[in-house]
C-alpha cells in the first residue's frame, strides 16, 4: 500500500501512549488498529477521529508514498 501510519507511531511515542489508549480514547476498534498496523487503508472517519483527539493535522498520523509500491519499508 502506498500510505503510512509512521507519524502516528511516532505521534504515540512522543505523547507516551499506548495504542490501546488511543483506542480506548476514540472508539477506534481492535481490527481497525490491526489495519493500520499492516499499512491498510482505512476510513477518513477514524483519521479524523485521530485528528481531532490530538488537535493535529492529517499529515501528523499519515503519509502517502507516491512511489506505488507495495513492499515498501516505511
């Protein structure tokens, strides 16, 4: 998949959270995370939840690899 959830990851670290504790804090489910995990696209809706809990923008939690790969390291 060409998008990443590095900043988020990141993002987690930085505020010292789990991201269980990110999913308790925004509804977001066990399999929605598992997706993210895997680099799998998932709805706007949870990125905005995402967004919207941490008061930060959409590139703070997702970046698009415009280089189309789908084995790609980041």
């Amino acid at each position: 998949m060409s998008f990443s959830y590095k900043p988020l990851w990141k993002l987690l670290i930085d505020k010292e959270m789990t991201k269980k504790q990110l999913m308790q804090a925004t509804g977001i489910s066990k399999s929605t995370m598992d997706k993210m995990g895997r680099k799998e696209v998932v709805s706007m809706d949870i990125i905005d939840r995402i967004c919207s809990y941490f008061s930060c923008d959409v590139q703070d939690v997702i970046v698009h690899s415009s280089t189309g790969g789908s084995d790609e390291s980041n």
